[in-house]
C-alpha cells in the first residue's frame, strides 16, 4: 500500500473541485493556460479562478 501526501495546492484544487461539482458549475478548457475555468470566467487565467483539470475529472482520481 502506497502513502500519498497532497500538497497545499492539491488539496485547494480538490476543494475547488468538490465545491464546483456539489453546484453544478460548468467548466471549460482554456487554450491560453491548458487548464479549466467555470464557463462564466472572464478575468486573467492567473487569477485562482482554474484548475487542472475538469472538476469531474480531479475527483474520479
């Protein structure tokens, strides 16, 4: 049995990711940083508003 430790970051993203599937957010690849913001994003892919992946995707791992 392996031991895995997320990092700080990962466990955000997790959290992001829990959240946006419990409200049923859409999400939407973006060219400009190959990650995903909810559909309604307009601002800067710096912003904290992304993921790496879609939200489903991250939880199914």
């Amino acid at each position: 049995m392996g031991l895995t430790t997320l990092t700080e970051m990962e466990e955000s993203w997790m959290k992001r990711a829990r959240a946006a599937v419990s409200r049923g957010e859409s999400w939407q690849a973006c060219n400009e940083c190959r990650g995903y913001h909810p559909a309604e994003h307009e601002g800067a892919c710096e912003d904290g508003e992304s993921l790496p992946g879609a939200p489903e995707e991250l939880l199914a791992q």
